[in-house]
C-alpha cells in the first residue's frame, strides 16, 4: 500500500543499537506502539533504512538512518468556522485556548460546535486530514489550554504527560491555605453525571496553593497530578470550597454563570525533538473581573 505521506522521522542509530533488530529501536527510542507498528508495515514507506523498505526484524547499524512515515486516519468530524485561539502549534501538536461553553469532542446529540469541529477546520485549511487526538480533556464549561495531538505517535508519546496547571475561584478560604488532597473519585450512579470521593474510585490527586482571599471567596492555582474527570471540582468541594458557578457541585452563581475554572498553563517534552513547552492560557474575561488587580 502506498502512503501519501502525513509525518516523516528520521532517526540515526546510535552505536548501542548496532546489530539489533529494527522492532527494538521503534519500540524504544522511536517510541512506536505496537499498534503504530503494525501501520507502519502496511505502507511502502513505512520503515525506511537508508532509503529503502525494511522488515522490523531487520538488523541495523551504527549511523544508518532509520525513517518512518506515519499515515493518519483521515478527519471524521464536520469542520465548524466558529474562532478558537492557537496557542502553539507545529507539525506533531496544536494547543487551543478552549471558551467555556465549548465541549471538547462530539457525543450523542451534539455533532457540531465542539473544539474536534474546529480543529477539523483548521487541519483543512492547513491541507492536514488529522484524525482528533486530544491529550485529556476539558468539562465543557472549563476554559483554557487543550492539546491535541497530529498523529498517532505524537498522541502515544505525549498521553500521561502532559502537565496542567489552573487557575480556579472558590467559595470561601480553603484550610490549610495550601495542600495536597488526595482522594479517590469515582461515579457511583453512571446515570448522574456528579463524581464522588469514593474507597473504590480511581486515585486523584490534586495540589493546590490559595493565591488571593477575596470577599467571600478565593483565587486558588491546582496542579493535577492525576487527571479525573471533574477532579478540581469533586476535591475542592470535599473541603468545603466549591468552585464559583459550579451549580454541580455547590457552587453559588451570583457572581459568574459557570464554574471558575480555567487551565492557564500546558507543559509537556516535545514528543520529536524533547525541549520543554510551556504554553500558557490568557484568563478569560468573565474570570479577569473577579480577580484584584492589585494582586
């Protein structure tokens, strides 16, 4: 099968990976999944050792250069023209600055408007046909930063590694006014979209440092060292400081209509050429407003 080219990689091989098979160093310096692997063998140029097609079995050389070309699943979703910020973006990975309001990916009943229909609109426009790899998520009425990566192997390097940082508004002062809070969550009416702290949830854990005490409420940064869904909210509430807006979870909405929650901040190692990128979010007006700025 021919490949009409998504992603081309060339790699050297360095001397440690003298006289070993090719499946070792895909699997190892490459970082191919398996299941990248396999698609790989399917194309023509697939797996290139110096120019020519090779079998993953094959032996390499010290200095050989060893190229993949990953082919992606073509786009799925419905282009959208609705205007979503670029923070950063290249070949392997694209991060936007998600709106509230916005849901990440299409689910039943809403086929349209999500940020997959956006990003199917600018892959067109950049003559890219991407299939929609978001690196987690993000609750619908959350703002902020959202990765999603190009390609499949982008997706595998990047899954699990991808720090987020946020910035969240809460219902009184949280005590201690910093911590580490660290508590299963899991969903025991799957027909009742609310999580709980639960002994037989999924770990959760969540740093967070209280920044500025306001009238009746809190500016907090979180950290998430786990990435469960609806976790700001679920370990917030359970000491006692709802996030503003989140009607969920308890949160009073005189002052914001959604919960105050935005990720300001997405760090993660490049997944070709390793440096660190740190993209950051701007805060959203309807949370600008609430924060002194004397602060």
């Amino acid at each position: 099968m021919a490949c009409m080219g998504k992603r081309r990689l060339d790699f050297v091989i360095p001397p440690e990976y003298d006289g070993r098979k090719a499946i070792h160093f895909l699997r190892g310096p490459a970082q191919c999944s398996y299941t990248l692997v396999r698609s790989l063998k399917t194309f023509e140029d697939g797996i290139l050792l110096n120019g020519t097609r090779i079998r993953t079995i094959d032996r390499l050389h010290t200095g050989d250069c060893l190229s993949i070309t990953i082919c992606d699943a073509p786009q799925t979703f419905e282009p959208c023209e609705i205007p979503v910020e670029i923070l950063y973006e290249d070949s392997d990975v694209i991060v936007y600055n998600k709106p509230a309001a916005m849901a990440c990916h299409p689910v039943r009943g809403l086929r349209q408007g999500t940020l997959a229909n956006v990003f199917a609109r600018d892959c067109a426009a950049n003559g890219e046909s991407c299939a929609c790899r978001l690196v987690g998520r993000l609750d619908r009425d959350t703002s902020g930063a959202v990765v999603i990566a190009k390609n499949a192997r982008a997706a595998a390097v990047l899954t699990g590694h991808v720090e987020k940082q946020y910035i969240a508004l809460v219902t009184g002062m949280p005590n201690p006014k910093h911590g580490v809070i660290d508590a299963p969550i899991g969903q025991p009416d799957r027909k009742n979209p609310r999580r709980m702290i639960v002994a037989n949830g999924k770990p959760a854990v969540t740093e967070y440092e209280t920044q500025i005490r306001c009238e009746g409420y809190s500016v907090v940064h979180c950290v998430l060292r786990t990435g469960r869904t609806h976790q700001i909210r679920v370990h917030m509430a359970s000491i006692g400081c709802p996030l503003l807006g989140d009607t969920l979870y308890g949160g009073e909405t005189e002052r914001i209509e959604r919960q105050a929650l935005h990720c300001m901040q997405a760090s993660f190692i490049h997944p070709v050429d390793k440096r660190l990128c740190i993209v950051r979010a701007p805060i959203p007006k309807d949370m600008q407003k609430l924060i002194p700025l004397n602060q």
